[in-house]
C-alpha cells in the first residue's frame, strides 16, 4: 500500500535551464491523473541543486537537499549544468551523477521505443517499431574516476575502470527481472544481452563472467553477448532485434544517445535511475542554454520520465491506482503525437512547450484521448 494517508512525497530537482521549464507540466499531469483516478495524491518538496546553485553558493548539491531527498519517496529531476559555469578543474557541474553515487541508484533504465507518427531517422519501415530498453550500470565502471585524475605533469592523464563483483551481481539481477517482468507484459519471449568488450579487457571478461553466473537463477530468460562496437552498429542497422541490453556505465552512456536519436531526439527520450531503496527519474537531455526561455523546449522525455516514475511507484507500493496513472501519461504522450502534426525543433518543426504541454494535458483530461 501507498500510506495511510495514501500521500507521496516527491523531491523535485528543477535544476537548471530548460529542467525548469519541462518539470512544470509534468508536476501539472501528475495533478491530472490523482484527481482523475483517484486513491492517491503527490506532495511535492521543491530542491534547489545544479550550476546556478554552486555559483551563487559554491554547492552544486547542499548537503540539506541531500538530506531532504533521502526521506522522499522519490526524486524527480529536470536537467542540471551549464557549459559556462564549471567546477576549478574544468568539469561540468553535474549533481545528477552526484546523487546515482550517495543513493547507491546503480541501474539507469533508459527506454528506446520510437513514436506513431513521429519522424525517424531510419527508413526501414521496422524503425517506426522499434522498442527496446538499455540498462546502464550507474555507479562505477570508468565513472569510478570522475574527480580522481591522476595527473603527471603537463604530460599525462590517468583515469581507472573499476567493476567489482557486488555492483554487477546487483545489477544483472536488476536486469533479469526487468527483463522477465518485461516479458510476461509484452507476452514476448525476453532477451538479455550483455554488451562488454571482453575479447579486449579483463575487467569486461570479468564483467561477463558475472552475467553468466546470475543468468543460471534466470532459466527462462535467454540470453546474448555482443562487444559494444558491434551494438553500436546494429542499433544503426536493426535496432528492432533488441530486447533489453546490459553494460556498463561508459558504454550506457554512449550507447543511450545514440538510443534517443532513433527515437528523434534527446527530448523524446526518458530515464529512470534506481537503487534498493531510493530512485530518480528524468529525462535523457540536458539543459539546453540556446533555447532557454524561447518556448522551444520539448517536454516528452520529462513526461515519460514521469510516467516512469509512477509507474515505478505502483510497483514498490502495490498500488493499482499509481500503476494506472503510469500508464495513461505513457499513453496519453504517445496518443499526441499519433496524428503526425506535432513536430518539436529536434525534427524541424516548430512545436514547443505550451503546444505539446497542452496537448499531453488535454488528452489527460480527456479531451480528444482515444487509448
């Protein structure tokens, strides 16, 4: 069950940029949808963290704000960084990775499934149907070195891959009950693939030895191996082959760009980031300082995100109610775009927040939604 007072406290991380402006009518649904279906509502907490917050502060992530987000039942986050604004050493400021790292959030579901009516980059006819999931290992990999360069000099740069046996057990155990939990919704057989670079490295030898080993608790779900320089030419050549991919946190990274450009666009793509006991959804894209404030902004991938999360939700509280409004904004976002006239500035159109907001909204409402 949800709680007695059947209330979710969310931890809102507007961030910077266009994070700003896509979070308010994802919050604006999430209204809709408790007011439609009823037997739940969302207390949102309002968490200032990002590059705007370490300018005025020297803090990109305050140490209150971590400690608010940790007793919310959730976080949802809008985009943080700006290219202007760094830390001393050059990097960007990105309290987003900061957060996967203090929640132990090891998994990042990254969704790829292509829209009706949505223009896409491949002309296979099998493009317009694509639909599968990249599940990144969060938390270590080569990441484990932000911040730590060793420095030689002027004259090298040193960074260290660390993959150890407790963040892959967990992670491909995540990711074989994603993928069963997958299968038995789709009614589809269930692939896993592991992508590595095991005939080079050891440490991905090691990696793949691991997802070998849990895969003997999964036996009805089939498994694959694939080296990621040949993932990333299949997803140009037959993404629709793919079911759920596992890598690690580099290669995840990578590999779910080129994910959302089969999909048109960072703006279309959704992410969720999930531990144990905490999670984070938001969408795929940055902060966008070109268009900031132009209307221009695509909030799809922050109402997937948001769709994510409750649907998300309605599994860690056994909530019917929450597991229904996941999907109707899933639906409801997918139903906009069916009739192939909204066309946001990733494609070269001209539709922008208020337009695709507002007919995301309406269709909640129930105003001219046909799912």
């Amino acid at each position: 069950m949800v709680s007695s007072s059947n209330s979710i406290h969310v931890a809102v991380l507007p961030g910077d940029g266009i994070g700003r402006e896509v979070i308010e009518p994802c919050l604006a649904a999430f209204d809709v949808l408790a007011g439609r279906i009823g037997g739940f509502s969302l207390h949102y907490e309002m968490l200032e963290a990002g590059a705007t917050v370490y300018a005025e502060t020297g803090a990109a992530l305050p140490d209150d704000v971590v400690k608010r987000a940790e007793v919310a039942d959730v976080m949802v986050l809008g985009a943080m960084g700006l290219p202007h604004i760094r830390y001393p050493d050059g990097r960007e400021i990105a309290p987003q990775i900061d957060l996967r790292e203090i929640f132990e959030l090891f998994a990042g579901v990254r969704p790829v499934k292509t829209f009706p009516g949505f223009p896409v980059p491949l002309s296979d006819p099998k493009a317009r149907s694509v639909d599968f999931v990249l599940i990144r290992e969060s938390t270590e990999g080569l990441f484990a070195s932000r911040g730590k360069t060793d420095m030689t000099g002027d004259d090298e740069a040193r960074e260290t891959m660390v993959i150890t046996r407790k963040a892959s057990e967990r992670l491909f155990d995540f990711a074989f009950a994603y993928t069963r939990s997958r299968c038995e919704r789709l009614g589809t057989p269930g692939k896993l693939t592991c992508v590595d670079k095991a005939n080079v490295f050891g440490s991905f030898a090691f990696f793949r030895k691991i997802f070998d080993e849990r895969a003997e608790g999964f036996p009805g779900i089939a498994t694959d191996h694939r080296y990621v320089d040949a993932t990333a030419l299949a997803m140009l050549r037959n993404p629709w082959d793919f079911d759920v991919l596992v890598t690690e946190n580099m290669f995840g990274d990578i590999l779910s760009d080129a994910g959302a450009a089969l999909m048109g666009g960072m703006g279309m793509a959704p992410s969720a980031d999930i531990g144990m006991k905490h999670a984070l959804f938001q969408p795929c894209h940055g902060t966008a300082p070109d268009i900031i404030g132009t209307g221009r902004a695509n909030p799809t991938a922050m109402f997937l995100s948001g769709a994510m999360m409750l649907d998300w939700l309605g599994e860690r509280y056994n909530s019917d109610k929450l597991a229904e409004a996941g999907r109707l904004l899933d639906a409801a976002v997918r139903d906009a775009f069916a009739p192939g006239d909204l066309k946001p500035c990733e494609v070269g159109g001209d539709a922008g927040l208020t337009e695709i907001a507002g007919r995301v909204l309406d269709n909640l409402k129930g105003l001219g939604f046909r799912r």
